[in-house]
C-alpha cells in the first residue's frame, strides 16, 4: 500500500466529496493520508478529518505564504497543538523567496518557531523551500536542543541542497512534479535519493502529475507518481510502495498504521 505524505483534503476541489476522493484513492492501493495544515484556521477542520478516518494523519503549521498573518503563532502555541493524538508532524513551514507573498524577515522567524517545536516535540518537520535554498539550510543547521529531523516536501531543488538536507537526516518526498516533462533535473536527483529516504505524495488538490495533467489532483494520483519513479530507478512498484510507506513510518513515528 502507498501512502500520500502530504495532500490538502480540505481544500476545495476535494472538501466537496472527502469520502469519493477516499474511496478512489483507497482502490488505486492507497493506505494513508498525511493531511497538511497552513494556518491556523485549517488546524481544527485537519485534525478533525484525521479523527474520523483511522488511515488519515494531521499536521499543524504555517505555510511561509501565511507567516505576515500569523506573528503570534509561536513555538508554544504549536507544541501544544501537537497535544492531539492525531496530529504526527510539524508544518508545512519553510521560506518561498518565488512569490514572497509574507516579508522575509517573517518567514524566517516563522520557520525558526517551527523548528524549535520540532526539536522539543520530536516530531518532524514539513518543510517547503522556493528559491531559498541557502536560507533554508541555515536555518535547518542552526545549533538547538533535541534532535531535528523531518521532510523536504514536493522536492524541487538542487542536487547540492539533496546531498545536503541527506546529510542532515532529511527525508526527500517526491510529488507529481517528477513525471513532468521539463523535470530532467529532478528526474537525475531522483535517481540518487537512497531509498530509505524517499517519500512520495501528491500535494493535493494540486500538481497532478502524467498522465492525469490538467485535472484536480486527488490522493489517489500518488499511484501514478509511485509508478513513474520506480521505473525511473529500475525497481518494481510494488518494492516502491513498501519502501515509501515504511519510511513515513518511520520518519511519522506517532502514525501508527492503521488497522
């Protein structure tokens, strides 16, 4: 069974029919939702969704786009949503330099907020990066208490920044991005993640990858970037998928599979 590390079920386009998008994903062999927060208004209607399904997940966090409205959200207030048994990671977080929709003064302490709640809770950390590689990786080697580990998610960046978030203890999750034409780049990095590191996902309700372009991006379109990637590398979809999902569980610790 796959697992979706990173899907946004509340957004529209999938809010609409939560149970037929469930039910599609499930039939195209997918056992588990991680869904994501970006603000603190989504933390009650994620967690809630990953109360009524035992194979859905819960993060809390804020994305970098929404750092300028949430100044107040600080380490405090994110270790103690973590509380919730439900909820297994921190984020998404992380600085997007491309569209700078929050200053980036913000961003950062954002990030750093995030990373402290990481350390202290032990859970991992969601992390999106955008043309801020170098900021990115500061912020991710500044010294602290507990250990720090977590995700680069929908994974677009440099061969270095791979090699170096790696060697952090990172893991490296691939979205629908992967099996895009253009991704010759990512397609080569790909190829060299170790696959006790890699995680797959669909960022749902966008980024659907071939050969479903174009349409609303449901959990389910994980099957196809899972099959994409593991003809890439050479091995069966099936060695994939079981490779993927033990590492979630791995990294998501307090996800216990569901029964």
């Amino acid at each position: 069974m796959l697992i979706d590390s990173h899907c946004h079920l509340n957004y529209p386009g999938l809010r609409e029919d939560v149970p037929g998008v469930l039910g599609r994903a499930r039939a195209a062999g997918v056992g588990g939702f991680l869904g994501i927060s970006t603000k603190r208004g989504e933390w009650g209607e994620v967690i809630a969704l990953a109360d009524a399904e035992p194979d859905i997940w819960a993060t809390v966090g804020i994305h970098p786009h929404e750092a300028d409205m949430h100044p107040d959200t600080d380490a405090a207030t994110l270790i103690d949503a973590t509380r919730h048994a439900r909820v297994v990671g921190i984020g998404e977080t992380g600085l997007d330099y491309f569209y700078d929709k929050s200053d980036r003064d913000r961003q950062r302490a954002s990030f750093r907020a995030h990373i402290l709640a990481a350390r202290a809770t032990g859970l991992p950390l969601i992390v999106h990066t955008r043309d801020a590689e170098y900021d990115t990786l500061a912020l991710l080697k500044e010294p602290g208490e507990g250990v720090l580990r977590g995700v680069i998610h929908c994974f677009t960046a440099s061969q270095a920044f791979a090699e170096e978030a790696l060697a952090l203890g990172f893991y490296i999750s691939l979205s629908g991005i992967v099996t895009f034409k253009n991704a010759r780049d990512l397609q080569a990095t790909a190829l060299t993640i170790p696959a006790d590191r890699l995680l797959v996902e669909t960022d749902a309700p966008f980024l659907a990858p071939v050969p479903m372009r174009g349409k609303v991006c449901e959990p389910g379109f994980v099957a196809h970037t899972a099959r994409f990637v593991a003809d890439l590398r050479g091995e069966g979809v099936e060695t994939l998928a079981a490779s993927t999902s033990a590492n979630f569980h791995r990294l998501f610790a307090k996800a216990l599979p569901a029964t």
